[in-house]
C-alpha cells in the first residue's frame, strides 16, 4: 500500500527532520495518534514532498495537513525552508511546527516565528504536547477554511442575485416602457379624440408612476444593503385617505378589479405619507396577483390607543410554509408557478424595511381562506426616527 492509500481518510504529516531515530520515534506516535506520516530527511526533500513551487513528492496525490520542522537540517536551514513554503500557494496555509534542540533561546523562537511557522517547540518535547499543538493547529485551520469557505459561497450567492436582479430589473422595466411607447405612438398616429387621449394619457401616466414606484424601490433597497438609515418626513396622515389612493391606482391598472375599503377610527398618525403610500401599492400588487380570480381584495384600516393597523386581505392559495419562512426577503416568489418578475422579488422586502423604519411591524396570516398582510405602525415614532 502506497503512502497516498495510507493517508486516505486520516491528517497527513510531513515529518521533517536529518536524525532517522527521531523520525522513526515520531513516527510511531503520529501514527498511533490517528495521522498518516510522510518523512523527509532534509529541506529539499521536505519541498519536494509538500509540492512547494509546483514539484510533485512521493507523497502523490496525498495532501499535506501539517508540518513538523527541525531547525537544524544538513543542506537548508528549517527557516528558509518555512519561508519558502509560505511563499508557494500551494503550502501557504499548511500549519508548520518548528521543533529545535540547539536554537532553544528567544532570539530563535522569533526567528522561527517570522519565517512563518505557527508555533516554536524545543527539544526534548513531550510528544503529547506536539501532538496537542498539532490538533489545535488543525482545528484552527479548519475553523478559517470554513469561515472562507462561507465568504466565498457569500460572495457567489451575491453574485447570482445581483445578476437575477438585474434580469428581473430588465424584466419589469420593459412593460411600462413598452406602454409608454406604444401609447405615444397610437397618440402620434391616431385622429384626435377626447376619449381615446385620455385613456391613453391615463396609461403613460399609469406606466410612468409604475416605473416611479419601482425605482423607489431600488433605492431603499440599495440602502437597506448599505445599512444607510431611512430618511422619513413625517407629516400628518390618515391610513385610509392613502389606502383609498392606492386603491384608485390599482383600479386604474386592473380594470374590473373588485376591491373594498373598510375605514375604522382612529387612523391617523405622524407618517412618511410618500413611503407609506408604497407600501400599500406593494401590499395590493401582491394581492392582485396571488388572489383568486373574481374575488375581492379587501383593506382595512383602524387602530387603538397609539396604535394603527392597516391589512389586505386575498382569498388566494396558502402561503407554502417554506416560502413563508423567508418571506420578506428580496427576490423571494410565493410560489413556484408565480410570474418570473415579480415587482423585482423586492416588494415585500421593501415593505418590511419601510415599515420597520416607521417603528412598526409586519406579518402575515394565510390558509386555505386567504391570506391576509397585516402593518401595526405607532402614531409617533421616537424623535430619532424622524428627519430633520
């Protein structure tokens, strides 16, 4: 069996060390410890076998989980061979191990340590204790390759939702563009009539807020990422008056759309009217489009003591559990027959980040009657929350 069969499963070591007795010793113990031991007699063979600079060892397609380096070795010093392999990116996370039984003074535990080596033991050395530094070596190394293991799946996971962003972006931006323009054509081409341009009037107008509502979005979603407060301009508001806008509007996109508003006192309070008003477009672009086909969307809004509520309700299919969990995410669909653009996947999100801005909260009921969000917002929110 070749060392690399021997190592299949178990921590390979390189053991660097001239002295055959001290190799041979070692050895035993390493092995009886649970690790599979590669030896080198001197430093060029310790750089062949650990592959520094590219060179291939005995060692085959084994990997080198640690190195345990004597100081004093009859062709290179151990310090140069450490500094060399920390210079091959092959061996320059590999934990070293200096172990000496002539440089013992400070001056050399330092010089070890700045050539590179992760820990600096004199001889004699209870090989207990080598080995305990071995294990915690290793456990640190496993600890930092994990936590660059997650940095790079991070830095993938951003890269494919900056990308499905920006295809859902494209997406969603080219259907009130495409209004837009073909309206203005019709506009350019068609004989005047009152109707006619007022309705295609209404659809620019409708469009160019759609795309509005959309790169408003996009801003307090960039600075949600950025961790950037929200500005809010508080003023005087009443939940229904800017639900009954909402509605309008939606009416307005969906014609023969079927939506109630019940107003319940009290419902005023200190809000960002602008931002709010978003909210309840999110929230009704939602229900329009996961809402049973025929059914009314109803709003209400209320509230008691310093508190306000406003929900909309859908008589939809349930949320599936697993896309509830994670819900108010951006670029989260409900569910897996759902339209490819959805708002950008970010309006829920968006409503979330707004109404937390506020100080208030969002949630979600759902089952096989509908589902129902719900925002509960404190009619004044601390004096920090609010810009100047």
């Amino acid at each position: 069996m070749d060392a690399a069969q021997e190592a299949q499963g178990r921590r390979t070591i390189l053991l660097v060390d001239d002295e055959a007795a001290h190799r041979y010793a070692l050895r035993r113990r390493l092995e009886l410890a649970g690790f599979a031991v590669i030896e080198a007699p001197d430093g060029t063979e310790a750089l062949r076998q650990a592959g520094a600079g590219g060179e291939t060892g005995d060692a085959g397609d084994a990997v080198i989980d640690a190195i345990i380096l004597d100081v004093m070795l009859p062709d290179i010093s151990g310090f140069e061979v450490c500094r060399q392999l920390r210079a091959s990116a092959s061996t320059a996370s590999v934990p070293i191990i200096h172990v000496s039984g002539i440089h013992v003074a400070d001056r050399d535990l330092v010089h070890g340590l700045e050539s590179g080596a992760d820990a600096y033991l004199t001889r004699p050395v209870e090989e207990d204790v080598l080995i305990a530094n071995l294990h915690a070596l290793l456990r640190r190394r496993d600890v930092l390759r994990g936590l660059s293991d997650e940095l790079d799946q991070k830095r993938l996971d951003e890269e494919r939702a900056r990308d499905l962003f920006l295809a859902i972006l494209g997406h969603d931006l080219r259907n009130p563009l495409d209004a837009i323009s073909m309206s203005s054509q019709l506009l350019a081409k068609a004989p005047p009539s009152v109707d006619l341009t007022q309705k295609l009037t209404s659809r620019i107008t409708a469009a160019s807020r759609r795309m509005t509502h959309m790169l408003d979005d996009i801003q307090d979603y960039a600075r949600s990422r950025l961790g950037a407060d929200l500005l809010l301009r508080r003023t005087p508001q009443r939940l229904g008056a800017l639900a009954s806008a909402a509605i309008d509007e939606a009416r307005g996109a969906n014609p023969g759309l079927v939506i109630e508003l019940v107003r319940q006192s009290p419902e005023d309070g200190l809000w960002d009217g602008e931002r709010l008003s978003r909210v309840i477009a999110n929230l009704l672009r939602n229900a329009v489009q996961h809402g049973a086909e025929g059914r009314p969307i109803v709003v209400r809004t209320g509230g008691h003591a310093d508190l306000r509520t406003l929900s909309v309700r859908n008589e939809g299919r349930a949320i599936p559990d697993e896309v509830r969990r994670s819900l108010f995410e951006p670029m989260v669909q409900r569910t897996t027959d759902a339209p490819a653009a959805s708002n950008m996947g970010l309006g829920l999100f968006v409503c979330r980040t707004l109404v937390e801005a506020h100080g208030g909260r969002i949630a979600v009921e759902t089952g096989e009657a509908g589902t129902e969000f719900r925002i509960t917002l404190p009619m004044v929110a601390p004096e920090k929350q609010t810009a100047p």
